[in-house]
C-alpha cells in the first residue's frame, strides 16, 4: 500500500468512511502525498497534455479574446489578469507574448491561483512577478480579466446514485484488500432536488462542492468592477453519469488503485457555472466547443504564419497540434468554453451569439 493509502485506510477505520471530495481532496492536494504537489504532472513526460502544451497557439488566443474585450469594455487602468490553476504557467507566457498587440494589456498585473506551492514556484520562475493566492476570497476587488483551463474538473467531486426513496452517495471505505467503494443509506440532498427530473433510479450524478462559492466570488467583482471569464473544460451542460477519471502515465487507472500518484478530473457540469454566475447578477454566454470558440478567433490564420517558418517533423508537430486543438473528435469537440460578463457589457471575442 502508497503511504497516502495507508494514511487514508487509518483514517477511515479510525472515523468511517469518506465521501470522494474528501478523498479526491487528498489525493490531489495533500500536502506531502498530493499529486499536484508532487509531481510533474503535465506536458510530455508527465501523465497528461493540456491545452497549452500542446501548442502556443491556445495561449495566444486566450489573450486576444480577453484584451480585445478588456479594450472594447473601456480598458480599465486598474484591471487585472487573474488565472486558476495556471500548472506550469505556459499559458500565461503564451498570453504575455500576445498582449501587446492589444496596447496597454501588456502592463496589467498578473494575478495566479494555485493552491500546491511547488506548482507556485515553477509559475513564479516562468513568470517573475506574478502575485499568487492560494483561493479566490484573496482576489482584489478590481476589473478582473480571468482564464481558467483544466482548473475546475480538478476540484473535488461527490457522487450519488438514485434509487427509489433518495440518493445514496458513493463512499470510500475499506477492507482487507486495500480501499473500496461503498455506499451511504438513502437520503434526499437539496442539491440534487433539479436533478429528480432528469434521472431515473441507478443513474448517478456528480456535485461540485467548491465551485458555487468559487464562481460566486469571481461573478461579484466582474459584476461590480466589470471584467470578464473564461471557463474552458471537458464536460457539458448537466452532466449525467460517473465521469471521475484516473490518468497514469497517460493511461486510465482505477481511481484507488494509486492515491496521490494518478490525477483524478470529473467532467465540469457547466450548468452548475451557469446557475452560480446568473445568480450573482452576470450574463453567462452560450456554451462553444473549443474547436468554434478557437476558430473564430483567427486560430487557422495564426497556425499558417507559424506553419511559414518551420519543416519536416516540427512542421508536421505543429499541424497534428492544430488538429487535436480544433477538431470535433479531439480536443476541439470534447472540451467547452463558457464566458462570463455582465448583462449589456462586451462578450469575449469567439463567444458572440
Ligand atoms: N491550467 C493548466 C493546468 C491544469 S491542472 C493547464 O492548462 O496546463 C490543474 C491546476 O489547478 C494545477 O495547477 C493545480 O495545482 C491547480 N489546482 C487544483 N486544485 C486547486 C485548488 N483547489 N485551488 C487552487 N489550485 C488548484
């Protein structure tokens, strides 16, 4: 058994079961064990590839779609560029390269949300002079120009299984065997009250704990100093069914089989975004695959300048980076972007009716 296993299964037999935010929580961010505070998670050698690693390209579209919209909402002095969970900080290198076609977004501080200190450092040695936080409550009340890719479907998740009288959540206990899942008697969860109108009883369905309040507190400064949001994740609008996922070493693995060594991720329900951001007063936009939303900021025009200056294997490297961004069986089709801005101000360039 890992030391984080062990560590869980004494902790369970000591206070019962835990729910898969709280183990999802651990395995993530414990602060010895945690899989985001240490290891290296991302790019080629790690276990998974995001966006931004794959091409500069997806960087460099981000920070067209927010300059031209801090621009066209007034181009705020005091405005600030604030990221969740920035990994390496390539995206921001990427934006920062961009922003000075759009003049004055260049000089605009550069504000990091990133709760695993190694994570912190290494977005500090890319980027000198970014202010971290480690949660959004620590954001300054300003104009807030926010991108957050692949942050949301790392925050915790709970699950729950319909069945005639109520929801049973999904535990995690133990036995002689190591960690196993289990379940906790029926109950009803206000929470999960809209959620009786689309399911029938065996179906599962998944809730965010952490993200009311994280879209919440994002959506007031937008809504009171102006600004906008981009959301940008794989998932759907109410998202059905177990979407908690493994990933080792770029394979899928049973989720507790290796506590803190693979990443867990569940499908973001963009409804939940929505709902928490109409709430604090905002106009979310419509929900566009990433494929549209990068092709209708000029992604294929920006691929063939690059394209002019390279050849033979970078030169296919950077077409197949194209494909898996922007195509519909890819990335392009998979991952969704959501905006949001308050009601009458500029949309996010790529996210227009
Ligand atoms: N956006 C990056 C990295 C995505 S991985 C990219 O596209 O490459 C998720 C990131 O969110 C990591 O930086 C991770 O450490 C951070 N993170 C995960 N949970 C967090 C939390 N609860 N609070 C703050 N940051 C978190």
């Amino acid at each position: 058994m890992s030391a984080l296993a062990e560590i869980l299964s004494q902790r369970i037999a000591q206070h019962g079961p835990l729910n898969l935010a709280d183990y999802m929580g651990e395995c993530l961010l414990h602060p010895d064990h945690g899989y985001y505070t240490q290891q290296e998670a991302f790019g080629r050698g790690g276990d998974f590839i995001t966006s931004p690693e794959i091409s500069q390209m997806f960087g460099e579209m981000i920070g067209l779609s927010l300059g031209t919209t801090w621009q066209a909402q007034g181009a705020a002095k005091d405005a600030i560029v604030v990221e969740l969970g920035p990994g390496r900080g390539t995206l921001m290198q990427d934006l920062r390269r961009i922003a000075p076609a759009v003049p004055g977004f260049d000089s605009l501080p550069v504000h990091m949300i990133e709760a695993s200190p190694r994570l912190r450092q290494t977005q500090s040695d890319a980027l000198p002079g970014v202010i971290h936080h480690s949660d959004v409550s620590q954001l300054p009340q300003a104009p807030l120009f926010v991108i957050a890719n692949e942050f949301f479907d790392a925050l915790p998740i709970r699950q729950f299984r319909r069945n005639s009288s109520g929801w049973e959540e999904i535990l995690v206990g133990s036995d002689a065997n190591g960690l196993c899942f289990g379940k906790a008697a029926p109950q009803p969860y206000h929470f999960l009250a809209h959620r009786l109108e689309d399911t029938a009883p065996g179906m599962i369905v998944e809730y965010c704990p952490a993200l009311p309040s994280i879209v919440a507190q994002i959506s007031q400064r937008i809504a009171d100093f102006g600004g906008a949001a981009l959301i940008i994740d794989y998932g759907d609008w109410r998202s059905q069914g177990d979407t908690l996922q493994a990933v080792y070493q770029h394979q899928h693995a049973d989720p507790l089989a290796a506590p803190g060594s693979a990443d867990l991720t569940a499908h973001l329900d963009f409804e939940a975004v929505h709902n928490a951001a109409r709430a604090a007063g905002l106009r979310p936009t419509r929900l566009a695959t990433q494929g549209v939303f990068l092709e209708r900021l000029g992604l294929t025009q920006r691929a063939q300048i690059l394209a002019k200056s390279l050849n033979g294997a970078a030169l296919q490297s950077h077409i197949a980076a194209h494909r898996r961004l922007t195509h519909p069986d890819e990335m392009g089709g998979l991952f969704k972007v959501m905006g949001l801005v308050s009601e009458g101000a500029a949309v996010p360039a790529g996210l227009e009716p």
